[in-house]
C-alpha cells in the first residue's frame, strides 16, 4: 500500500472541484442573458486562472520551460482581450487578433513539445492518426468558416486573414492534441483536463468564428461559455499534482486506443469528403484549397496504411522468433531446431552428405542449480550457448532445446567420423573453466551423436531421438564423453521401459526380496550386524539386480513405498532371529535409503513405524545413504536426517569415496560411519596408493569419530590390511555372500571360523 501524500491528496481533490465550478460557471453563462453578469463571470475565471496557475506551479514545481509558455499565454490572450475590448478601430482589432494568434501558435508549441516528450516510440503511428484528424477538420473549417468568411465584406481583410491563419493553428493545436490522446502511453488526469481545456477552447474558437463568417449568429454568452468552462479545467491541470509529469516520458498502457482512434479517423475522412462533394467549390481559390488539401489527406491516409502494414509484418516477425527462440540464450528452440533438421535432412536427399545431430547435456547441472543457486545456472548456461557458438564452425547450427540440454546439427557432414570429431572438439571445449560471476566454474557434458541414415528414411523427430539416446548412454558410462547412437540403444530404452512398468506391480505381487550380508568387528571377529539388499524374482524367474532398477524405481518415485516396505522387512527379519537365538540381540540392521525417499515428508515417521512394529531399538537400525544426498538440495536431507538422529536411528555414508562430498559437509551432516567403497579396497593389498588412501580415510573417520566400516572384501590379505589399519567393520564375499534370511542360521554357524580371527593375527 501506499502511503497517502496530504498535500497530494488536497491538492487533487481542490482540482477535481475546479472542474466541477467550471462546468456550472459555464452552463451558468449560457443560461444567464445579461452581458454583464457574464463579464464577472468571465472575469472571475481568469483570476481563478491566474491564482491557480501560480499556486500550483509553487507547489508541484514542474519544468521550468512550463512557466515560460505559461506566462506567454497569460500575456497573449489578456492583451488580446484588452485590445479587443478598448477599441473598435481596425487598428485595434488587428492588435487583438494578432494575440489571439499569438496564443495558438504558443500553446501548439508547447503541445507539440508535450506530445513528442510524452510519447516516444508510438510519436510516428498517432503523429500520423492526429493528422488525418486534423486534415480532415481543416477541410471542414475551410469550406465552411474560412472561404466564406473571405467572401463577406463584412470586416476588413486584415482582420478576416488573421482569424483565418488563427484557425488554421487551431487545427495544427486539434492535431498536437489528438496525438496526445492517441498515444501509446498512459494519459495522467492532467493530460486529460489540458486536453479538454484546449479542446473547449478550441470549440469556443469555433463558434466565434461561425459567428464571424456571417452564416450564423451566435450569440456571446454561448460562444465564450466554453472558453468560461476552459480557464477553470486550465487552473485545474496546473493544481493537479499529476501536472509534474506532464512532459515526462509516460508509461505505456496495456490497452492501446484502438476503437476511439478509429472512429476518429473514420469521421475525419467521411465528413469532409461528404461536404466537398455537396457544396461546389465557390471560386478558383476554393478549388485550389480544397484539391490540394484532398490531396495531402489522401498522401497522408496512404503513408499511414503502409506504416500499418509494416507495423504488422514487423510484430509478427517478432512473435515468430520470439516463439522460435530460447529468451535465455537467445539460439533456436526445439521447433526451430526440428526445423533445421529437417530441412538439412530435405537437402541431403540423394546428396552424399548425411546430416549429424549432437545431443549435449551438461553433466550435473542440477548441483550447479542447487548449490550455486540458479542465477548463476543461467550465467553457467548463457557461457555454455556463448562457448559452442565461438567454437564451432559456421556451417553447424546450435540450439538449446530444454534445461541444460544443447543440440548442435551439422548439416553437411559426410560420414560418422566426422560427426565423432565435432564432438571430440565440443567435449574439449568444456574443458577450460566458464567465467561466470562467482568465478570460474568447471563443467563436463555428455554427448550423444546421431547421424542421418544413408537411405534418408530417418524423420528429424527420429534423428533428435537417437541422438538423445545416445546421450544417455554416455550419462550410463560415466559421463563427459561421447556415444555414438546404433540400434540396440533403442532396444535398451524399450527394455528400460518395460522394466519400469513391470516395477510398479513387483511390490503387490510379491516380486521383490531381501538377502543379507553379514558384517562383522575386524578385532573380534564376531558378527555385528547385516546389510540389506534388494532382490527382484520376475515372473519368468530372473532376478534384476538392484544396480538396474533402484534408479529406475528412484526415477519415477517407486522406490518410495518399495523402501518402506524393504525397512519394515529387514527390520522384522532381525526380530525373527534376535527372537530365534540366530544373532547377538543388538546386532543391527543397515538398509540403503535413496534420496528420493528422504525428501520423502512421511520417510521419518515411515522409519518410526518399522521400529516399533519389529520392535527393534533405534540404535540397531542403520541408514545407508550415499554421497550424492549431501550434493543435491542438502538442506532437506539435513532436517529429515537430524530428526532420525533424535529418534536414536544412526546414519552410514555408502560408497565412500567415489562421490564428491567436501569435507565440510562431512562434518555438517549428522553421520557416524564411513563405508569405504570396494574400489579403493580392492587394490589394498598390491596397490600403494589404494593403502595410503585407505589408512586416510580410516584416519580422517578417527578424527571426526566414526565408524569405518570396509565393503567388498574378497581375501583374507585385504582383511589383514584393513586389520593392520585398525579399520573397524568389514563386510564382503570373503566373509559371505548375501544370503536368503531363511539362509542365515547355517551362514552364520559356518561363520564361526571369525571367532577365531582375532587368533589369525
Ligand atoms: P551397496 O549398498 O554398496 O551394497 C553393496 C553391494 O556390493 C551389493 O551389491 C553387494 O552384493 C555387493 N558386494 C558385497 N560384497 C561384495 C564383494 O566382496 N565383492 C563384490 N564384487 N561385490 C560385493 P548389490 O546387492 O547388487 O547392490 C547394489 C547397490 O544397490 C547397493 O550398493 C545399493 O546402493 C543398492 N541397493 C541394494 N538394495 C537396496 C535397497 O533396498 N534400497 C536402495 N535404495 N538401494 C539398494
Ligand atoms: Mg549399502
Ligand atoms: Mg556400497
């Protein structure tokens, strides 16, 4: 809301009532028949004039150019009036209307300098309307006012020529101001009371100058009740406090005045030819006035429907590319893109080029969004669009068709080599840092390559597909490289398909299952726990191993009720064997958690329930999360992650090692095991650096202490490594296999031989 100015307030409100008084002054003078009461009245609005001129100019203080042309006016029309009144002689006549002349040819000056302030790119289009309108007006005023006024003898000619030049500015003033009002801008409540005041001035004009020509008599009292009316709407724009504004650039307005304009124009191009066609022209004078002025219309009437024209083929233009155009970074969009391709594709018909389509996606993008936030997103992708247009040659053509997704066409490649090669030179290019405003970010994209069939049979639908096919098969193979498309891609994405329609029945039909692997204490040799892990039995009777369809299940939300239950599973498996004398009674359940399910509102109290209904301790259950859930949108794993701490539940980082968690954020989140990824333990005991990276990361876990706990251990030198690092936990093959829960008893009776480990050293 805004807060209420009081003297803005007054001032507006002083102004609306100056209008009011003028209108019941002006009808009043029409109504009264005596010259002097009229005179008073006529009076008593000039002085309003001149205290609210002054008062309002103090207090609003508009340019000072405004005070000039005020105070001409002022000086103009009083003398004229002086003039006109003192003395009937010709001399004295000619004085006054040589004021009044002064007066129009002020006040269009000053219009005009209005208008062109006020107006600015609609200046030429209303410029063009306004003057049709007055054109049109000036033909009437011709005919009928002027020409036969020339013809009465009724004054001396001097006189008569300068009431005709005085209607002639008029017309130019009628002009300013429909400009004015036909502009694109918006029309402050000061525009609009100027405008009626110099337009009820311009209709007093009118009928003194009807009353002059002779053809009819018009009375005084109703020739200057307009100009009454005038001097209070004058005195009101001046005290308005919108008057500030009057020569600034205005706002543009939403609606632009499209019916009123073309009334207007309509009337102003009908009513005088209506006229010149019935009234003959009087002399040779007449004709020429009249064919010249036709003339000018008509040039006018042409220019401006041409101007329309124009206007029109520009603003769809316009709305093509805007349509056909990323605002971002300003390439092509997908239509476009399809577009090019396409024609590419129509060129190379029969021709020995095969047109080459490179699927780019930035790799990660989302961190960069998440972390950086996504200004610096869009500075990341505008350097992006910026580095591929500099790099690639002209005949290529780039595009951005979604997100983080650039496709770059090649219209006249010849074969697959060369398509392999513009990409090796894009993934290359991405190599150095993208200057944006933080500083310099560096950024890896995958590439997918699809080149047009030799046959011609591919549609630029079909060659984009591909491409984006490939595209993700560069993601699957680690990313920043390239994939070249070939069919079985495409059966890959059916299969993929399939897979995902047949997980979201694999739950309700009871495909899905957990096996456990034994963890167990390095110096002690016991078991202390198990890991939880996913199987899913198909129909058919194969089983998918989770590394294919848990990203699946996380892409399309499915791992959410598929997690719940796999906890509430795993955790009533550990009660059933606590109860059966099987395992320790606190040995603890690890199951593995995906992102999407910690962002999951319902994840905490979905973990409470499992809890209680296994009636398992909270401190038997860890959470298995990895790397990337730190990376991606960090705040929220945070709170959902904080909250299971309270409940006592603890939380392990899998796969440590090969995301790209900074140490900060180690120490923010709430966890209190590392699991150390099978890469760096399979090289423990032959590979130097696996051993140093391995003694650091048990190190860095001491210091920050947490659990370690070691995955993949495959022989008894990579368990002694770990024991001589003093790793705490150790999970793998050499210990056992994941195995049934019905499996368990026996797996972990052959087990017994790690009770003896300690002994083994
Ligand atoms: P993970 O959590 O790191 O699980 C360890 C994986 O290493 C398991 O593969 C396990 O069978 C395998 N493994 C264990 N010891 C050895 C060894 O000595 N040598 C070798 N070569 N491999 C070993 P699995 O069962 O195929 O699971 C793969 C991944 O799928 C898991 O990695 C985990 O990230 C995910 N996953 C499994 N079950 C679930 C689940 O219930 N929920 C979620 N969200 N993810 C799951
Ligand atoms: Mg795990
Ligand atoms: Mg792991």
């Amino acid at each position: 809301m805004y807060a209420q100015n009081p003297v803005r307030t007054s001032f507006s409100r002083i102004a609306w009532v100056l209008v009011a008084i003028g209108l019941g002054a002006g009808l009043l003078h029409t109504l009264i028949d005596d010259a002097g009461a009229n005179d008073v009245i006529y009076l008593a609005a000039t002085v309003q004039l001149a205290i609210g001129v002054v008062a309002g100019l103090a207090t609003h203080r508009p340019p000072a150019s405004t005070w000039a042309f005020v105070l001409a006016i002022a000086v103009f029309s009083t003398t004229a009036q002086i003039f006109g009144a003192v003395g009937s002689g010709s001399g004295w006549q000619i004085a006054s209307e040589s004021g009044f002349l002064a007066v129009q040819v002020t006040l269009a000056i000053a219009l005009l300098l209005v208008t062109v302030r006020r107006s600015g790119t609609s200046l030429v289009r209303s410029l063009g309307d306004a003057l049709i309108v007055s054109l049109g007006t000036w033909i009437l005023i011709w005919v009928l006012l002027i020409e036969p006024s020339i013809d009465a003898i009724v004054e001396p000619n001097v006189v008569t020529g300068l009431r005709g030049v005085t209607l002639a500015v008029s017309t130019i003033v009628l002009f300013l101001l429909t400009s004015l009002l036909f502009s694109d801008v918006d029309r402050t409540v000061a525009v609009w009371m100027l405008a009626s005041a110099i337009g009820l001035s311009l209709l007093g004009d009118l009928l003194y100058a009807i009353d002059k020509s002779g053809h009819l008599e018009v009375a005084n009292r109703f020739s200057n009740a307009p100009y009454v009316t005038s001097l209070f709407l004058a005195s009101a724009t001046f005290v308005h406090p919108s008057v500030r504004g009057l020569s600034h650039r205005g706002s543009i307005r939403s609606r632009r005045p499209v019916l009123g304009r073309l009334i207007l124009t309509t009337l102003a191009l009908t009513i005088p030819l209506v006229v010149v066609s019935t009234m003959d022209p009087a002399d040779g004078l007449d004709r020429m006035v009249r064919t010249v002025s036709l003339f000018v219309l008509a040039v006018v009437v042409t220019a401006r429907v041409a101007q329309a024209i124009r206007d029109n083929a520009r603003s769809q233009a316009v709305l093509l590319e805007m349509a056909q155009t990323d605002p971002l970074t300003g390439l092509p969009n997908r239509s476009l893109m399809l577009d090019h391709i396409a024609e590419s594709l129509d060129r190379a018909w029969r021709s020995d080029r095969r047109p080459t389509v490179l699927f780019i996606d930035v790799d990660r993008f989302k961190n960069i969004n998440d972390s950086l936030g996504h200004g610096v997103g869009d500075d990341v992708l505008q350097a992006v669009a910026h580095r591929l247009r500099s790099m690639l040659p002209e005949r290529t053509v780039v595009g951005r068709i979604s997100g983080d997704e650039f496709v770059v066409l090649d219209p006249q490649s010849h074969a697959t080599g060369d398509a392999v090669h513009l990409a090796e030179r894009v993934l290359a290019a991405f190599h150095e840092p993208l200057h944006v405003q933080p500083g310099d970010v560096f950024v890896s994209a995958s590439i997918g390559v699809a080149v047009a069939s030799p046959t011609g049979s591919l549609t630029a639908e079909e060659l984009l597909r591909n491409a984006d096919t490939a595209m993700y098969r560069a993601k699957d193979a680690g990313r920043n490289c390239i994939a070249v498309f070939d069919e079985s891609m495409l059966e890959r994405v059916t299969q993929r398909l399939s897979v995902e329609t047949a997980l979201y029945r694999a739950l309700e039909r009871r495909e899905l299952r957990l096996v456990h692997q034994p963890i167990i204490d390095i110096t002690l040799g016991d078991v202390v726990g198990f890991e939880a892990l996913m199987r899913w039995e198909q129909e058919d009777g194969t089983t998918v191993s989770p590394a294919e369809f848990i990203p699946i299940a996380e892409e399309t939300g499915t791992i959410v009720p598929i997690g719940a239950w796999a906890l509430l599973e795993a955790l009533s498996h550990l009660r059933e064997w606590i109860d059966r004398g099987v395992c320790p009674v606190l040995a603890s359940m690890s199951v593995n958690v995906s992102p999407r399910q910690l962002h999951d509102p319902n994840f905490t109290s979905v973990v409470s329930e499992a809890l209680t209904r296994s009636r398992i301790e909270p401190r038997q259950l860890w959470l298995e999360v990895t790397e990337g859930v730190m990376m991606a949108e960090p705040d929220q794993a945070l709170v959902t992650l904080r909250r299971l701490n309270t409940l006592g539940v603890r939380v392990a980082i899998d796969d440590f090692g090969t995301g790209y968690s900074s140490l900060s954020l180690l120490q923010r989140f709430p966890i209190q095991r590392l699991k150390i990824d099978r890469a760096f333990i399979s090289g423990l005991a032959d590979d130097v650096h696996s051993r140093s990276l391995v003694k650091t990361i048990i190190a860095m876990a001491e210091a920050l202490g947490l659990d370690t706990v070691a995955e993949g251990v495959e022989s008894v030198r990579q368990l002694q490594s770990l024991a001589d690092l003093r790793c705490a936990k150790a999970q793998g093959f050499l210990i056992s296999h994941p195995v049934h829960p019905d499996s368990m008893e026996s797996t972990l009776a052959a087990l017994e031989r790690f009770t003896n480990w300690p002994k083994m050293r």
